[in-house]
C-alpha cells in the first residue's frame, strides 16, 4: 500500500473513538506517526497502543480537555518534543448537546459548553498548531464541521450554530494562514453511528454497540445516498485525502461526506 503520510506527524483531537479512531488507525496505516489527544485517558492509551502493534508505526497519547488552552498547548507541544514537528492537526473532538430542546427551554450554560468545546476547542487546536507550524511554513489544519452546516432542523440549535460558526473560522484560518503555506479546511459529514451519537441520543455506549447496525440502517433510510452506510472508517478516508499531499492546493474547503443528503434536503 502507497503510505500516503508517511513521514508526517498528525495530531489527532478525539481520537480515543469514533471518527478520530478511525483517522487515528488510517493515519497511521499510511505511515504518519499519530499523537491521540483526548479527555479519556483510559480508552486513550488503549486506542493508542493498540493500533501502534497493528501498524507498526509510532502512536502515542496525551490527555487533552480541547476547551483548556493549557491542555491544547501542552498536547501541540508534546508532539513536537515526541517528534520534532507537527504536519497535521486535525481538530476531530466535538459533543452534540442536549437533545432537541424547545427554544424556550434551552439555558446559556448548555449553549455556552457546545460552543466552547466545538468552536472555542477548533480555535484553540488551530492556534497551537499554527504556533509552530508558521515558523516552518508548511502544514495543514482540517477541522470538523457537520452536514448541518449545509441542512437545517435535524440537530439541536446549539450544535448547529456551532458546526456553521467551525465552517468560518475554517475558511478566515484559511485567508490568515495561506501566506505561511498551512492549508485549511472543514469536513463535514453526514450521520455515522459514533459513541457521541449515543450520548446525544441518550444511549449508553454498550447499548450503542448492539444498535450500531440500526442505527447505521437508520441514517441509510433518510439519506440520499441508497446501499451504502456512512461509517467513521468512510469519514476518515475523506479526511486522509484533505490532509495528503494529493491536496496540496485545496484550502477553504468545507468537503460534505453525505451521499447527496443537503442536496435532496434543498430540494
């Protein structure tokens, strides 16, 4: 297999499951040594070691709270210790908030922690990674949007005013940080059966796992796209596209991975 990041660092936030798993464990295949930034260290260092035996290559892993300007700093700074650079920050950690409360019943404080781990945890991850990635001027930051940033009324309102606010501090970073060669983008996906699903779903992760199928049926029956089910091993490979060398002149990109579904929602 042609390792598509091979010789490239990546520090991927959330990556201890779902979707920054996948990335994580793909990354890795192709060659990248992969820093796992996550508030669960437990599963961290698991995740971690577990895909450094399956392929070979270096990954390791650093707590993280994305929200906490320290912690986002001190996992940045690690990779480059660990390292000697940062080639890719991909700023995946993300939480959905409260289920579809009414308007009147949503309060500040729920509103205000989507806000800071969604927007405020990409700003920061996008800060601390251009700190050391504009000396060297090369690099290339992918943030983690939602297919609601192209769709409305199927997500709680606080979760997607925080993916369209992601979707724009993407593309002003991209403005900024083009002069210094760093390349950013957005990826927004569809519906995937995640463990941050299930909380936002109210499910606990071990009844998740025995709805995975369901759920991934679910999302398949609503969406545009028939005979296939959006996995987080399909969002990572969007992913490794954006950050590989293949991408090289993509920046400002919000790239939709749902199967046509805000185009059939348009319609």
């Amino acid at each position: 297999m042609a390792r598509r990041l091979q010789g490239k660092v990546a520090l991927i936030t959330g990556g201890a499951r779902g979707i920054g798993a996948a990335a994580a464990r793909l990354f890795s295949q192709h060659g990248a040594k992969v820093v796992i930034a996550d508030i669960r260290s437990d599963l961290g260092r698991s995740v971690s070691n577990q895909i450094q035996l399956e392929s070979g290559h270096p990954v390791s892993y650093v707590q993280c709270d994305v929200a906490s300007d320290s912690d986002m700093q001190n996992a940045v700074d690690a990779a480059v210790s660990t390292y000697g650079k940062l080639d890719i920050m991909y700023s995946n950690a993300g939480i959905a908030g409260e289920r579809f409360d009414p308007l009147a019943k949503i309060k500040k404080e729920a509103f205000g922690k989507v806000f800071d781990v969604n927007v405020y945890g990409s700003f920061l991850a996008a800060k601390h990674a251009a700190r050391v990635m504009v000396p060297r001027k090369s690099g290339t930051i992918l943030l983690t949007g939602s297919a609601v940033t192209a769709s409305y009324g199927t997500t709680p309102h606080m979760y997607s005013a925080s993916k369209h606010a992601v979707v724009g501090l993407a593309k002003n970073l991209c403005v900024e940080l083009g002069e210094f060669g760093i390349r950013v983008n957005c990826i927004s996906s569809f519906g995937t059966p995640t463990p941050m699903g299930s909380e936002s779903m109210g499910l606990d992760e071990k009844t998740l796992e025995e709805m995975f199928t369901t759920i991934g049926n679910m999302f398949s029956a609503v969406g545009n796209l028939k005979g296939v089910v959006l996995k987080p091993e399909d969002v990572a490979e969007a992913a490794l596209n954006l950050v590989s060398d293949e991408s090289k002149y993509l920046s400002g990109l919000n790239l939709l991975v749902d199967g046509g579904y805000c185009l059939k929602s348009a319609y």
